[in-house]
C-alpha cells in the first residue's frame, strides 16, 4: 500500500478522515449527500439506545458532529465498532483508488425483497472511496456504480448462508467517492477503464474482509477470509 491520500484520526466514537485539500464529493451520506465539497468524513459509532423512536437521527448527528468541531463534515453513523474499519488499496496503470470502509450486516436486505417487518436497526455498510483523478461529473456517477457493485459482490460472495438467498446489502448503506479538484478531468469510469478497475478492486477487498470479519463474529462463520493487503 502506497502513502494514503488522507489523515486517518481514531477517536472513539469518531473515525475521521481529513484531507489536506477540499475534495469533490459525490454520495448519499447524511450531511453531504449529492455533489458537495469537503475535507472531512466522519463516521459516528451508535448504539441502538442512541437512536430511540424519539430521537431525529439527522439532528443527532449533526450535534454529535458540532461538539466535536467537524459541522462540514460528510457524516455516516454506524453500529458497527469503527475500530473494526478496513482499507485496501489498488493501482491500476497511473490511477490509485482508496476505499475505508465499515461493514456491518444487521440491516440485510436483498434488493427487490424487503423484510416484512419495517427494520431501523443501525448495522450498515459506510464506503468511502477516494481515487487520484479529477472527475467529471459522469465519472463522478459511473465510480458510484462501480463502488456499488463491487461491495454487493463482495457481500454476496461472503454470505454464510448458502441455502439462502444472499443479501445484496443493507437498508441503510452510504456510499461516497472523493477526489481532488483539476482541470483534467477524467470522462468516464467504467469497468473496461483503469479507473473503474482500480475503485472495483479496492472497495472489493475492503468489503470482502469486513463482512468475512463481521460473520466470523456473528454467524460462526469459520472459513478462511480471503487476504486483504492494507486491510486493517
């Protein structure tokens, strides 16, 4: 793994990325969703005490982020303990993509089928993908998607289950690709691309080690995880 494109600040219940320099974002996370500009991105660990029937989510974490000093923030929250995030890292020709990610599967759902019963329990898969080009805005689109395939592959090919359908992901996923202003901007992101190659790869290790992680804590799952370089 090369240097990092970002500080990385473990500081329970925040896990906080910070840039050196504002980057374009494109996502939904809660506080930044959609296009927007950013140094930080923060995740939040909650408990489901945190977030009673009562309680707004959004103000929740919007005050949580302000007595901490990070208001502009692009936020996630998350049960799972961010201690347990991990990252991996791919180079493909002269792009690097990054991917943190936590990954937790209480909220599964299977895309087409929801549960039955309405579930807000506060397991999550939180991606954040940062890559070393400028993007435009189609690139910026065509990263989410592959962001987006690459972590339900992983957590289809990861399900321990086998005589079940495998979910897909979860009700309350967030997905954010970051990267750095310029006035050479990539045009597209595809598979066939080096881009594209580069984001499946890192946000596929990333994920695959996750929810490898988080089954072997949940699930008795006891088969081998598949190594990770760089996954924490």
């Amino acid at each position: 793994m090369t240097q990092l494109p970002f500080r990385l600040d473990l500081e329970p219940p925040f896990l906080i990325v910070k840039f050196e320099n504002p980057q374009r974002t494109l996502g939904w996370s809660i506080t930044k969703p959609g296009f927007c500009c950013t140094r930080e991105v923060v995740w939040l660990e909650v408990r489901n005490a945190d977030l009673t029937p009562h309680v707004d989510p959004v103000e929740f974490l919007k005050k949580r982020l302000a007595s901490r000093g990070l208001s502009d923030a692009a936020a996630f929250m998350t049960s799972r303990e961010i201690r347990r995030h991990h990252i991996s890292q791919s180079r493909v020709g002269s792009v690097i993509a990054t991917c943190l990610t936590t990954v937790g599967l209480t909220n599964g759902e299977r895309i087409g089928a929801r549960r039955g019963q309405n579930v807000l329990l506060p397991g999550t898969i939180n991606t954040l993908v940062h890559v070393s080009r400028s993007l435009s805005a189609g690139a910026f689109v065509e990263s989410v998607s592959i962001a987006t395939q690459a972590r339900t592959a992983a957590i289809m090919e990861t399900n321990p289950h086998r005589g079940d359908p495998a979910i897909t992901g979860t009700g309350t996923d967030c997905i954010v690709v970051a990267a750095s202003e310029g006035n050479q901007l990539v045009s597209c992101a595809g598979l066939h691309t080096d881009l594209g190659e580069a984001i499946g790869a890192a946000v596929y290790e990333a994920t695959y080690a996750g929810a490898m992680e988080w089954n072997a804590e949940n699930c008795g799952d006891s088969r081998n995880s598949k190594t990770s370089e760089g996954a924490l």
